[in-house]
C-alpha cells in the first residue's frame, strides 16, 4: 500500500472523505506538516492506493487500513483523523484499537446513524450516468469558497486551483456510490458509544456546509460528552482545503496535546544525546 509520510513531531494518521483520494486534502497535510508527522493514503478501493480491497469484508478493509498503514510507518500508535466520510472510518478504528488511538479527530463526520437522503439516493440509481450533475450540483461549493477567500478575483482563483486539483486526481462516481452501499452492512452506533480516547470535532460553518450538516456532525458531541469542539469560521465542508493554516491552528494542538508516546520521545532524546557526543 502507497502512503505519504511528511513532516516530523507526534504522529498523526488522517483517513479522507468518500471520494477516496489523499490529494484532495493536500492544503492541509501540507500545513500540518509543519507542525506534526502526518501519515495519510487513498482509501483501499483507489487504483492508485496500491493496497488490496476485499468486498466481502466491504467497511472493514478502510478500517484495517489504517492498521496497515501504521504498520508501514513504524508506528505503534497515533492520533487518527477522518474527513467526512472517513470520519466514521477513524471512529470505527478508535472503537476497535483503542490502544493504538491516542486521539481522535472527526472533520465535518458523518454520524453512525447517517442514512442517505433524497439527494443522494439519486445519484445512487445511476452514478455513472449521472456523474455530469453531481459536477454540477458541486457548484454549490463555490459560496463556500468564496466566504473563506473574499474577493471575486481571489475567490475564483481559490475555486480553479481546487477544480483543478480535482480533476488532476480524479474521483469516481461509481466507487463513491459503493462506498455509501457499503454502509448499509454496518451498524457502528452501539460500537462507537464505547469510545473513550480524546477526541476533537471540527466543523466549519453551519450555514455553509451543504455536503454534510454541521448539525449530523455535532451527533458525536451528544454521544460522547468528553468530546471537544472547534470551529472553522467561514468554511462549510471545505475548512481544512480553503483555511488550511486556520484547519492547522485548530488541530495541531490538540495532536500536540496528545501525540507523543514515550517511545517517540525517547528516540528524539537519543538522537539530541548523538549530536551533542558528536
């Protein structure tokens, strides 16, 4: 399995969203890199994942890819991270590997109890051939765009590097309509009740989140009452792609706070110790 592995400091391990690819979120791996050691990867079913899927085992093989993905980093544990869809990946891990969760971060998550509406039912029927009007229908991302970078000028110019970092790393309907599938074999309400490990919620605005509402997200706050919360203002769904320095002050303390394990810390002494002997 292919991972990106940036930036030094208490690891953290961050699952993407429902279309599947790693690059998406580039803005903000970038700018936490450069305050922690950020481990992420393509979900399982990408072609350019380079790891295995096993339908059969369906939700659960994003899952155990964060194991194997930890494993390829040399890491005993970490804080995880999921966006949207994998939001409920992350949370699935943290109920699984407690041990292995130093923290848990959940960006604009979907909830265990999410079931899809009208909207998305609809383009279920039909991904493939309905592909054009989902591009269509993400238009609606632009008000969002534009309240996180004000001005037309600079608006647009946010919008055509993001339209052209999607289409550089292409998503697939298709896949993205069996994932939501997938979800009807899981019941991951009881389970991620259990959760205890830190964790921190994060959501942009509610008025400008239309791909999932702030609303479904601030589930886990009432389910789990240890939960912290952070707003990114002037964002919707697209914070940590639009404000990733704000998306970065919001989470890189909470890893800060939570990251390091003795072994890490240890390693670092020891490494300081060699360059003063040498």
């Amino acid at each position: 399995m292919n991972i990106v592995d940036v930036g030094a400091g208490a690891p953290l391990v961050i699952v993407p969203g429902i279309q599947g690819r790693w690059e998406w979120m580039k803005p903000a791996v970038d700018a936490l890199a450069r305050r922690c050691r950020v481990v992420t990867f393509s979900l399982a079913d990408e072609p350019t994942c380079g790891g295995s899927f096993d339908r059969s085992r369906g939700f659960d093989c994003y899952v155990e890819q964060i194991v194997e993905a930890m494993e390829l980093a040399q890491l005993h544990s970490a804080v995880v991270a999921g966006v949207s869809y994998g939001g409920l990946v992350a949370a699935a891990f943290a109920a699984r590997y407690p041990q292995r969760t130093k923290g848990l971060v959940l960006v604009s998550a979907l909830p265990p109890q999410w079931k899809p509406d009208a909207r998305v039912r609809f383009y279920l029927r039909r991904p493939r051939l309905l592909s054009p009007l989902f591009f269509v229908g993400s238009l609606r991302l632009y008000k969002e765009i534009s309240a996180a970078v004000p001005g037309v000028l600079p608006g647009m110019a946010a919008a055509a590097r993001h339209g052209l970092n999607v289409l550089t790393h292409m998503l697939s309907p298709t896949r993205m309509a069996q994932r939501v599938q997938l979800l009807d074999s899981v019941q991951l309400d009881r389970e991620l009740r259990a959760v205890k490990v830190p964790t921190l919620v994060v959501t942009g605005d509610a008025a400008l989140d239309d791909v999932v509402p702030v609303r479904l997200t601030e589930q886990y706050l009432r389910m789990w009452p240890h939960a912290q919360r952070a707003t990114i203002p002037n964002t919707g769904h697209l914070g940590l792609i639009t404000r990733p320095d704000v998306f970065s002050d919001a989470v890189g303390p909470f890893v800060d706070r939570n990251g390091p394990d003795p072994s890490f810390r240890l390693k670092a002494e020891a490494t300081k110790l060699e360059t003063r002997v040498g």
